[in-house]
C-alpha cells in the first residue's frame, strides 16, 4: 500500500468508530429489572417432629382419683408424633399436611405396705390439616391451620401387689385388677403456626390452637359399654405446640 495513503486509511477508520460510539450510547444502556411486585412464590414439602401440650380439663378424672385414694393429675399432656406436609401447586400458598401423635400421663400411689394403684391417661390423634401462608418477611411465615380427624381418649386404672409371679398374673382378685375405659372421637383443631426457615432445608415452628371433639362411645376394656360418664370428660382445650421439620422451604 502506498505510504500517501495510510493517513487516508486511518482517517476513514477513525470516523466509522466514531459514529459505532454514537450509535452505541454507553450512558443509555438499561439493566432490565424484575418488577417492583415481583415475589418468590411460597414454597413448603417436608416432615418432622411434632410436639404438642394439650390443657385438657380433668377435673372430671380427678374426681375419680379421689374417689379411688390415688390422688390427683395435673399439668398437660404431652403428645409426641410427627407431621409432614406439601403445597399445592395450583393453589398459591396453600398447603396439605397429615399427621399423628401420642401421649399420656401417669400417677402412682402406695394404698399399703404391698399394695400399689396405677393412674394412665392416654390421648392420640391422627388426621389431615390444610394452611394458607402469609409471608410478611424472608423466611418467615403466618399460618392459619385448620386440621380434623379422629382419636382415642382413655384412661387405665390399675392395681397390683409389689411383687408377684409369673404364675399369677392371669389372676384377678381383690388386690389385682386392670380397667381401661376408653373412647374414640372426631375432632376439628383450628390452630395459627409462626414457622421459620433459617436454612432452604430446616424448619422451626411454634403454634397454638384448640382441640375441638366429639366423643363417642365409652368402653371398658372393649367389651362393656360405660354409662354416667362425664361429659366434661373429654381432650377439648387449648393446646401450645413446636415442631422441627427437614425439606425444602424458600
């Protein structure tokens, strides 16, 4: 190429970047942006631990403990079970859980120097809950619940001496006896969660809520039907809960 023409070249060059730079507006260049209302939508599927202190009224029972000289029952009672539960997909924020749980309580008192009286209450549960989150902050979340389902509700009284033998215990006689009188119930529980997830895969909750039941039929030892039993006597009130759950959760 002929020296005379190079400084033509880079003239030519130099006004082509030019108007490239002026087409090319560096200050006017955008980040597109997610919208302002843009969220992530809620997010749950796990299990875990459950436990749950149920403040029944037993004022009733304890009527009857004191008729036996066994004393009284206090505090609530502690169910221990496990829960596990998803979202439904098509319905935001909504979701379906299942679970069970279990507890009782015991008192024992010495009636004489070889003879000894045993007290049990028992509860268990087992049902369904459906919730609807709110998310007011980042891995934290409101949850109106409402669960149902069905349970068992009884109480064992028992009595025996210190010590026997193998031998004997078919044998009842007037030191030695078992009665359980039991009764199973329907029941609706609308509760309210706070749940927390300080990691996508661990879970906290607290909660709160009342047990509402429908008892059926008393029972002793599952054969003879009880009558005069109170209607009082029942695992309705209010109950306080924590759980601990692994999944995934946003």
């Amino acid at each position: 190429m002929h020296r005379c023409c190079m400084p033509l070249y880079f003239l030519l060059a130099s006004a082509l970047l030019a108007q490239q730079t002026d087409d090319l507006d560096i200050e006017r260049l955008e980040i597109p942006r997610a919208p302002a209302d843009f969220t992530t939508p809620y997010f749950a599927a796990g299990g875990g631990f459950v436990g749950s202190f149920l403040f029944a009224n037993l004022e009733p029972l304890n009527t009857k403990l004191q008729q036996w000289g066994i004393g009284t029952l206090s505090g609530p009672l502690f169910l221990a079970g496990g829960e596990g539960f998803f979202t439904i997909g098509l319905i935001p924020n909504f979701r379906v859980g299942f679970f069970g749980a279990g507890g009782s309580k015991e008192i024992r008192h010495s009636v004489a120097a070889d003879t000894q009286r045993r007290a049990e209450l028992k509860a268990s549960t087992t049902g369904l809950a459906v919730s609807y989150a709110f998310v007011p902050l980042r891995s934290i979340a409101l949850l109106p619940t409402l669960s149902g389902g069905w349970g068992t509700f009884g109480v064992e009284l028992a009595q025996s001496p210190v010590r026997t033998s193998w031998d004997e215990v078919p044998q009842e006689s007037g030191t030695t006896f078992v009665h359980y009188l039991n009764a199973s119930y329907l029941f609706l529980y609308p509760q309210l969660y706070l749940e927390y997830a300080p990691l996508p895969f661990l879970l906290l909750r607290l909660g709160g809520g009342y047990l509402l039941t429908f008892m059926g039929t008393w029972k002793q030892n599952s054969l003879a039907e009880v009558e005069g039993v109170p209607a009082k006597l029942t695992p309705s009130g209010a109950s306080a809960q924590f759980a601990i759950f692994v999944g995934l959760f946003n």
